[in-house]
C-alpha cells in the first residue's frame, strides 16, 4: 500500500510506480483507492500510466465522482531552494495499521503531515529533511504556497526515515 493525491475531480490519483507495479515490471490486477477519513469506502481504480523513467504512476477511477483534489500544482519545481520549508501529508504505514482483527473494510485512513526542509536540489530528484516511513510513497510534497512541488519516493536507509527523495513536479 502507499500514497497517493488527485488532482482532477472525477478521479485520476497520483502515486509511485514502485506502489503498482513490482521491480520485475509485474502490474497490481486490482487496485483500491480510499479517501482520508472514509471508513471502508474503498474505490475501484485502473492503472493508466506507469512511467519508464520516473518512480510515477497515474491511476484512474473507475466510478465517477466529485473526489477531494489538490489545490494546485507548481509547473516546474525551478524555484525550490535549499532551506525551503515543506510539508508532506501521506498514510506512514499504509493499510498495515488497519488493526479491527486485519479487516481492511474497517480501515479509516487518517493523513499524517510532517514538516520539513529542502536538503538538495539535484535535476530528477529533491531530497528533504523530514520524516517518513513506508506507506508514504506517492506523498504529496507541499511548498510554503500549498502547492505540490514533488511526489515523495524513498529514503536514504541509513537516515532512518529522515533523509528523503521526491520527484519533482
């Protein structure tokens, strides 16, 4: 399980390639969205995109609807700087702290948001001082405007959690 953020109203999610597809390139045949704060309302999805190049992965639901978006994303992550303040917002753990005896229809996700700074800005890659833990690959990476400036991937082993890569926007 990871992450993920929409960014248009009827429904198309943003996440990790890694999320949905295994490292062999093997696909997910079925794939659930749910909604912070949505108890067992899970919806159905289709992957319909998998980059080649980066750790992305789009996602479509099947069943229309007036889904929460984003309020924005950044058409370029050009003005990031070193010493930035950001913010994630994502599911550390992801469905493996359903508890309810392992019933995932119980589930009720609530988001995480963890603060943290830009460490470097290197072309394909933003690395970030703030903390995260598996389940919050696909993380939206928030700009002090609230705008997505990056899609958290991965971490530094070694860090612990502390030391993280996103995409750029």
């Amino acid at each position: 399980s990871g992450t993920g953020f929409n960014i248009l109203p009827s429904g198309l999610v943003v996440t990790n390639r890694h999320v949905v597809q295994a490292a062999d390139g093997t696909r997910a045949t079925q794939v659930g969205v749910i909604f912070e704060g949505q108890k067992g309302q899970w919806h159905e999805a289709r992957i319909e995109l998998v980059s080649t190049t980066d750790e992305l992965a789009l996602l479509r639901l099947i069943e229309p609807g007036a889904f929460p978006i984003v309020t924005g994303v950044a058409g370029d992550s050009e003005g990031v700087q070193v010493g930035s303040p950001i913010a994630i917002l994502g599911f550390p753990l992801g469905t493996g702290t359903a508890g309810n005896d392992g019933d995932i229809n119980q589930l009720r996700p609530v988001a995480t948001m963890n603060v943290g700074t830009v460490s470097k800005t290197l072309g394909d890659n933003i690395q970030l001082d703030v903390y995260a833990a598996p389940g919050s690959s696909g993380s939206p990476v928030f700009d002090s405007r609230g705008l997505v400036i990056g899609v958290l991937y991965g971490a530094a082993r070694e860090s612990e959690g502390r030391i993280i890569y996103s995409v750029p926007s």
